[in-house]
C-alpha cells in the first residue's frame, strides 16, 4: 500500500501539470461540446439562444456596426487567417521546428474540423432579422469563435513559459470574447454555436499542444528540433 502511494505520488509529481492540463484543457472542453453537440443534433434548442440574439440586436447602433464588423473581418480572413500563416512562418524560418508543427496542426487542424462539423450538423444560421453581413453556409460551431480561440490557445500555450504570457493573456481575454460577440450582433450565429467553437478549439489545441511537447513538456526547450 505504501509502494503503490509513492509511486502515485511521483506519478503526481512528474506529470501532474500535464494531467491537469488534460483534464481542464481537453476533458471539460470537450465535454462541453458534445454536451451542445448532443442537443443540436436533436434539434433542440436552447433557452438562452434567441433572448441574448434579440438583445444584441436591440443595442444594435450605426457605431457598434462598425465596431463589430471590424471583430468580424478581424475574427476570419482580415486576421486570423493571416496571423495563423505568418507565426507557422516564422517560427518555422527561426528554426523552432516543433513550435511552428505545434501551431500548424493546430490551427490547420481547427479549420479542417469546423467545416467537417458543419457539414455533420448542417445547422441553419439564425433568421430573426436581415442581416449586414450575411452568411450562406451553416452555423454550427462558429468559425469565427474556433479560429480566434484556436489562434489564441496557440499564442498563450506558446507565450507561458516567457515574459510576455500576461500581456499576451490579456490581448487574447478581449480578442476572443468581441469576435464571439461580433458574430451574435450580426445575427449570423446562435450564442450556442460560439460557445461549442470556443469549446472544439480548446479541446483540439491543447490536445495538440500535450503530442507535440509531451517529452519536452513545454516549448522553447533546448534542442527542440533546432
């Protein structure tokens, strides 16, 4: 009995962090999506969905528009996107080879597994009013919330071992959440589907994140591929 407590608590002591990590990074996450996951397919709705869409659309003004529409372009194609080749570049060209696989399987991963979702689910978009920037595939899970969140789990699981980890926390704290908002505003997706987006993002990037450095234990090791 005493043998089998010492060697759990070494168990603990060795990989502690990166089962915590697992199980707050990956097991609650994905839990979480197959919680919402598990209602949409059985076309349920949720309670919440339209009472918080018709409130975003009731302090809809003529400069939140553009503050919104702003998140929006920022959450896809005007900056994630971008943002996502520009650090697999990067990391890749100052040598740091298994940063720049992590953030490459990541972030490419995260977009493959939205538009398989999409298709598995085939949810339509919201159509309580017209919006300024209609969308014409399927809703769930968000895009914008999945790409921005995998974007930023990328850059803050990277940034924790350095310096910059709380700024780089408090960017992604606001980042994240305005272009979730963003899309609701815009009423071209459920609250439903960015929380599941948030929820898939996590679950897959720190999934990723435990492989790639799961003998280093952490990125910018000495020797890591460099």
């Amino acid at each position: 009995m005493r043998e089998e407590a010492r060697t759990s608590a070494s168990l603990l002591r060795r990989h502690g962090r990166r089962l915590l990590l697992l199980f707050a990074g990956v097991l609650l996450p994905l839990w979480g999506f197959v919680e919402l996951a598990d209602e949409v397919r059985e076309a349920e709705g949720f309670p919440f969905d339209e009472p918080i869409l018709l409130a975003a659309n009731h302090i809809a003004r003529g400069g939140f528009d553009q503050l919104f529409l702003l998140f929006s372009a920022l959450g896809y194609e005007y900056g994630v996107v971008p943002v996502d080749i520009v650090l697999v570049l990067v990391l890749a060209l100052h040598r740091h080879y298994r940063e720049s696989v992590f953030a490459a399987f990541a972030t490419g991963g995260s977009a493959l597994l939205n538009l398989a979702a999409k298709q598995a689910f085939a949810r339509d978009r919201p159509s309580l009013w017209q919006s300024i920037a209609p969308e014409h595939n399927y809703s769930f899970p968000s895009g914008h919330a999945m790409g921005s969140m995998t974007l930023a789990a990328v850059v803050v699981l990277l940034a924790w071992p350095t310096r910059w980890r709380w700024p780089v926390l408090a960017a992604m704290a606001v980042f994240v959440p305005m272009v979730g908002l963003s899309r609701v505003y815009l009423g071209v997706h459920y609250p439903s589907d960015i929380l599941a987006g948030w929820a898939a993002a996590l679950a897959w990037t720190v999934g990723v994140y435990v492989l790639v450095f799961w003998r280093e234990g952490r990125p910018w090791r000495a020797g890591s591929w460099s």
